[in-house]
C-alpha cells in the first residue's frame, strides 16, 4: 500500500478522490433506479377474432385503469369513442400500458407486439366511434411536400416540439417528446388524437395532405446530416454557450496555464 | 537579456528600418517592455485575438451577405426549403452556407469568435475586479473595457439578428417589445428604429450597416486605445519574492512575451477553429425563416444576452394602466434593471471603492482576492446574480433535460434571485477571511512536513517547517492599506467631522468599515516567533483565527 501513501499528497489526489467517488455514485445510481424502459411483456398469445382477443388482451393488461368496459376509473380516461388511432398511437409507443402515472407517460418499448396492439385497437373501436389507423399510403413520407411541410412545422409543431423536433418542456412537468422515433404512422396518429398534452389537429384545421406533408419534413430532418459537425443536440444557442464556455474557454485557459508555467526547478545533480 | 549581437535576420531588418526611420532607438526601448508572467493575464488576449478573427471572417461573410428584407423565392442547394418564400437576408445566408466554398465554416468560424469573445470579454473583466487592477492609475482603462463589453453585446445581438432565421426573428420581436416598454416615448423609438410595422424592411439593413462598420469601428479604436493605456501603464502584477509597487516583473516583451502571445494567437485560432469545424453553431436552415406565425421551442438568444432573457422569463406579468396608457413593467424591468445595475455598478464601482476607502495611492499590486474580502464578495455576489439570471434564460431546456417541472424552474430562479447573492455574499466573505487564516498560518507557524516528533512526555507533534522566500513573499505581499481610514473622521471628543455626517456621509462610513474591517494580519513574521517545532498551548490558544471567527490575529 506504500503506493497510495505516495499518491495521496499528490496535487491531483483530491480531484482523483471526488471523480472516483462521482463515479461510483453514478453506476450505483444506474444499477438501482428502476428500468422504466425494460418492462417485462405479458405472455399473451394465442389467435381468435380480433375483438375477442383484444378484449381479452384489455381486461388483461388496461381494465384495471380504464375499467372492466374501457367506461374509465379515477385514475384513468374512458375509451369509449378513442378509435383505433388513438390505441395504436399509445400502445404501439409503449405509452400503454403504464407503468406509473406521472405528469405524463413516457415512451417506452412496447409490451404488444403488433399484432396485439391490432387486436386491442379493434376491440376499442368496437366499442364505437373514433378515427382509425390511417393507411400506409396516407402517412407516406415519400409522398410528403418537405417544404411545405417544414412551413406547417413551425408554425403549428416548433413552438413545443423544438425548430428540429428535439423536444421541449411544457408546463406542469408536462414535456413535448422528441420525435426521434416516432414512426410516421404514430405522427399521423398523434396528430389526429392528441395524445396528452398534445391538442388534435383534425383534417380541417391540418388537411391529409398537409400531414403528410409535416410527417416528409420531420423524417427528413432527423435523417439529415448536420453539415457543421456534431449537432449539440439541435437545441439551439444554449448548448453552443455551454460548449463555448466550456470548451472554448477551458482549452484557452489550459493554454495559457500551459503557456505561463514555471520550468519546474531541476534538483542539483553535481555540487 | 544576453548581450550578445541579435541574429543577422533581425539585425539586417531592423538596420533596413532604422536607415529610414530612425526607428532603432524606439525599437530597443520598447522590446526591453516587460509583461507580467501568470496565466490569467492572458485572457484578455483572448478576446483580442477573437477580435481579429471576428474582422477578418465577418470581411468575408460581407462579400456574399445582402442585408435586404425583400422577399425571394429559395431555389439552392437545400432542397427541403425549396421553393419556400424568404428574405434576402435569409436567402444569401442559406447559399453562404451551402454554394460559396468554405462558407459555411467561415459562418461558424465567426459565430465561434463571437462566443469565445465575449466570454473571454467576461472573464478578463473578472480577472481585473477580483484582483483590485482597476486601481489608480487604471480605472479609464476599466471604463474603456466596460464600454467595450457593453457594445460588444449589442454587436453580438445585431450580428445574431441578421440572418432572419426564425430565432433571429425572434430575438428582434422582443427588440421591439422593449423598446415599446419604455414609458412615453416608446412607440416613437420603435417606429424611428424600424421605420415601419414589425418586421418592416428597414431595420435588416440598418442594423447591418451598424454591425459591420459603426461598432467594429468603435471597438477597434476602443481596443487600440485599451491596448495602449495598458502599454503605458504597464502591467500590474502578483505580489511575490523581490517585487515592489514601483517595479514590473516578468518577461520582455522581445522576444519572450512576442512568442508567447504569438502562439497564445495561434492557440485561439486554433481552438475556434477547430469549434467551427466540429461544432455546428447557428444552423439557419434548421431554424427555418422567420415569420411573425411562427415560434420555436428553445428560442433562446447567444449566450451573453442570456441573463437578460432570463430576467424575462422570471419576471412576473405586471402591468399597470395608467390615463389610458399601459406601462409594461414585465417587459420594461427585466429588459433594463439587470443590464443597468451590473454595467454602472460596474463602471462606478472603482470610484466607490476610492471614494468609501479613501484609498488614491496608485496600485501596481493585483490584490489576491481573499486579500480583499468585501471586494471580492460583491463580486462573487454580481456573479450569483448574473448566473441565476443567465441559467434562468435557459429553464426550458434545463426542465427539459433534468425533467423538471418548467414552472418549477421558473419559481426556483424568482426565489434565488433575491437569496442566492446574499448567500453569495457571505459564503464568499467566510472563504476570503478562511484563505487569510490559513495564509496567517502559514506565515507564523510554518508548513505542515509530514514529521512526526515525539516528545519526552510522550506527546506527538507533527514538525512545521517555515514556508520558504517566495510563498512568504507571496503571503506577505498583502496590500497593507492601513485599514484605510478615513481622515478625521471623528475628533477626540467623538464628534464625526463634517464628511462623515448626513446620509451621504453614514453611506461612506458603513462602507468604509465593510471595506476593510476584519483583516487578518499577515506582518507578524519574523518576529522572534518559533517556526519549527511544537508551539505551547497559550500560543495555540491565543490565535485568533479558529476561535474569533476570523477576527484578526494577534500579534506573537
């Protein structure tokens, strides 16, 4: 152990101490805090009439929130009349099921595989009314104006959802998500329900057209490469300051250390 | 210096310039210059040399720029805006981007600048406040600096207004707010600035004009003058082994100090540089053009006009009608009380400081800053509160990121605002006086070796052994203002003298006393006092600095 007794009256010890103890903090942080992302799937399977199947899929996994009929408790809103679009939106992003109800439901890996999320959105739209999921062809991005698109992103989407779609904070610990993985479907979806705190955008006020029109300029944009370099998130002038100051200022502070450092003095060899 | 003949080079063009000049003499006068030799002397270079590269990039940027609100259809090589309808401002910044050849990394470049050189504007103006080198003789030069600073903000605002992107157009709209807040004469400063409705096609090429000749002009004079006073002045330095207020020490400026701040150039070039090469700033096709419809999520401004957007977004929503006029306090006060109180409380401060101490001796010293509590308490206060207010103009992201409530954020910032310099305040005061304990320590009763001793009695000491020349130099080479009195201030009956009566004059006298009221004497070397070994019980118990809460140390 002589090794730490000389280390630790090193200059840098102290610093070494804090990061190591930093460190080890973090992982042990990591390791206990629940994996909200990590939900263990329910092992339904089996095939019957969709309706049937998505009943029992629902009195499995949802009745407990939203009631024995989708009819809604206290803790969760009725479904009747939701729609397809509306399951398929929030089932097939993980929302729902659940785990915790916060401020809002995070995205997670979804617990039903497509299938299920079919069967369930079918027994829900049995129940009556609603908008359905919207064809392959109507959420085609291929088929999409991105400019046209981006027009109609700034000026209805960018004010939560970031100029890039990055995502922004809302009020009440409510938060617009990114919209790194969305899939075109769930925009569309999430456009024509609004989900959360997200308001709908009916195909009056945002026509079919258009949306698909914003679903173009979204996959776009997150496919585009920054021509810059790193994109510091595409969050805008705040993580350029924090890499100026950091950065920037650091390395121009370490060379001027660096620059002004005294030689350190050479022990006397012969004298 | 050696004595030896300067290389044939140099000698050779020296000797060319001297035949036509006369200019050797000057030469050699001049290059024997000496410069301080610490680190944080340099950061004002950085700023300099931020400077010249802000020139040089923005020259380019104006060969492609056309600062026009006329509106053009985009056809360029960004495909996902074509065909959408622009300014000309906007349309020339796109193809600056994407068509002229290393446009877009001469943008950056610019736009790295322009950070790095209002941050390294803020911490050399740090620098020179914690350490006192606003002293006589150099408080014009500080106002020059604070003068640079606050325009170097605005040239900062009107380059980042320019493109009329949509964060552009954005930062110009609450341009418009503020100056409409202001009482009476609002709407007419509004209407002369802009000349027309918001946005109108006026002030793009106004503000370009400013931006790219009235403040770099200003600045260039500014910085030459800066340069120049400080040249005179010469530089102050660190008290230390051998030094003295009317001497300079540290390197000559040839050929040391020359390469020195040559390579520091070089450093900064580099490092924005490399920033600009891989660190997107200010991507104005993401952003989209601005239209008075749209908003964007993170509208924020550049990082020094931070403080003021923070002050905005914390402000509560007061307003007040008053003969039928609306008087926007919400917008008029963060707009305007934040910036005001840091930049005249800092231009005034050194004349506070001279006129509550009574201090004119002239100060070639940089203060350390524990050396001077108070000082450096109101500036650790500044800070608290130009940070809060900088951090609270990004609480969206910070909610965003941490997962915070967006409106807690907002109420934690209107709360901290008011605690957190106090807090600032007094934490900052207890570490100075704390500093100046353990540098009186350290004088008195040596460095701790790492020696243990045993006594007779059994006793354990561990062995101090007195610091050596130059830590003693430095320790002890606290300005010794004679606790800056003020003359007279109260005759042997205890009547105070005409200065220190009236509100002004209680004002001066409580200052005066903040100012330097517990000092911890560091003069008490040397005094016959043992420096190694064991100290007895008496001598541990009469310092002062454990027990008398940083009360001055007794002299033993």
């Amino acid at each position: 152990m002589k090794w730490i007794t000389a280390w630790r009256r090193r200059p840098w010890a102290g610093y070494a101490v804090v990061l190591a103890a930093l460190a080890i903090i973090g992982v042990a942080y990591a390791g206990v805090s629940p994996r909200t992302d990590q939900a263990q799937a329910s092992d339904a399977a089996a095939s019957q009439q969709d309706v049937a199947k998505g009943k029992a899929l629902f009195n499995q996994a949802c009745s407990s929130c939203h009631g024995a009929n989708a009819e809604g408790t206290k803790n969760a809103p009725s479904l009747l009349g939701v729609g397809a679009a509306s399951v398929d939106f929030q089932v097939s992003t993980g929302r729902m099921p659940a785990m915790n109800l916060g401020a809002q439901v995070p995205r997670k890996k979804p617990i039903f595989n497509e299938e299920q999320t079919r069967q369930l959105a079918a027994y829900i739209a049995s129940l009556g009314g609603g908008p359905g999921v919207p064809s392959k062809d109507q959420v085609n991005p291929d088929t999409g104006d991105a400019a046209m698109g981006g027009k109609l992103f700034r000026a209805n989407c960018a004010q939560c959802h970031n100029f890039a779609g990055s995502g922004g904070a809302l009020t009440g610990g409510k938060y617009a998500p990114p919209l790194d993985k969305a899939t075109p479907r769930q925009i569309y979806e999430a456009m024509i329900t609004g989900p959360q705190a997200m308001p709908v955008f009916n195909d009056t006020t945002v026509t079919p057209e258009q949306k698909r029109a914003i679903i173009a300029y979204v996959t776009q944009t997150r496919a585009e490469p920054n021509p810059g370099g790193s994109g510091l998130g595409r969050v805008g002038p705040v993580a350029e300051g924090l890499v100026g100051w950091l950065v920037g200022i650091g390395l121009m502070v370490v060379a001027a250390v660096w620059l002004t450092a005294k030689k350190p003095k050479k022990k006397q060899q012969n004298d | 210096m050696s004595t030896t003949t300067p290389p044939k080079a140099i000698d050779g063009a020296i000797g060319y310039a001297d035949e036509r000049f006369a200019i050797a003499g000057f030469l050699r006068a001049k290059s024997k210059k000496v410069f301080g030799d610490h680190w944080s002397f340099m950061l004002g270079e950085i700023a300099l040399y931020s400077f010249v590269i802000l020139l040089l990039s923005g020259v380019f940027l104006t060969l492609w720029f056309k600062p026009s609100m006329s509106e053009v259809v985009y056809h360029g090589s960004y495909t996902k805006l074509n065909g959408v309808s622009v300014s000309e401002a906007y349309d020339s910044t796109l193809r600056i981007s994407f068509d002229v050849r290393g446009g877009l990394l001469m943008r950056q470049i610019h736009h790295w600048a322009a950070v790095l050189f209002l941050a390294s504007t803020m911490v050399h103006l740090l620098r020179i406040f914690f350490t006192g080198a606003y002293r006589k003789p150099r408080e014009i030069n500080w106002l020059i600096g604070i003068v640079m600073f606050t325009i170097a903000i605005l040239e900062g605002l009107f380059g980042y207004s320019l493109p009329d992107d949509l964060l552009s157009g954005t930062g110009l709209r609450i341009t418009q707010g503020v100056l409409q807040s202001i009482p009476l004469v609002g709407t007419y400063l509004f209407y002369f600035a802009f000349g027309d409705a918001f946005p109108g096609h006026d002030f793009i090429p106004r503000l370009y004009t400013i931006h790219v000749l009235l403040i770099p002009g200003l600045l260039l004079a500014l910085v030459v003058a800066h340069l120049m006073i400080m040249w005179f002045q010469s530089h102050t330095q660190f008290p230390g082994k051998g030094r003295s207020n009317n001497t300079v020490t540290g390197k000559a400026f040839f050929p040391v100090f020359l390469i020195k701040t040559n390579a520091f150039m070089l450093f900064t070039f580099a490092v924005i540089a490399g920033l600009a090469t891989f660190a997107q700033i200010n991507p104005i096709w993401l952003f989209g053009p601005y239209t008075p419809d749209s908003i964007t999520a993170g509208s924020q401004p550049d990082f020094y006009m931070g403080f003021l957007e923070g002050a905005l977004r914390i402000m509560p929503n007061w307003e007040t009608n008053l003969w039928g006029h609306t008087v926007s306090w919400n917008v008029m006060i963060p707009a305007l009380v934040p910036l005001g109180l840091i930049m005249t409380g800092a231009a005034v401060w050194p004349f506070i400081e001279q006129w509550a101490t009574g201090d004119r001796k002239i100060h070639n010293f940089a203060d350390r800053p524990r050396n001077a509590p108070f000082r450096t308490a109101v500036g650790m206060t500044t800070v608290a509160f130009y940070g809060l207010l900088w951090l609270a103009g990004g609480n969206d992201i910070i909610a965003d990121k941490f997962h915070v409530s967006l409106y807690a954020t907002t109420w934690f910032f209107r709360f901290t605002i008011v605690i957190g310099p106090v807090i600032a305040f007094f934490v900052t005061k207890r570490i100075c006086l704390g500093l100046q304990g353990k540098d009186a320590d350290v004088l008195h009763h040596g460095v701790e070796s790492g020696k243990i001793m045993r006594l007779p009695n059994g006793e354990f000491i561990e062995v101090h052994e007195p610091a050596s020349e130059e830590e003693a130099a430095v320790l002890q080479g606290k300005d010794l203002l004679p606790a800056p009195e003020l003359e007279e201030a109260e005759d042997e009956n205890g009547v105070p003298a005409p200065s220190a009566r009236g509100p002004l004059g209680k004002v001066r006298k409580n200052l005066n006393r903040a100012f330097a009221p517990d000092e911890v004497s560091v003069d008490g070397h040397g005094e016959g006092h043992h420096e190694t070994g064991p100290h007895d019980d008496e001598q541990l118990a009469s310092d002062g600095v454990e027990t008398g809460g940083g009360k001055a140390i007794s002299r033993h």
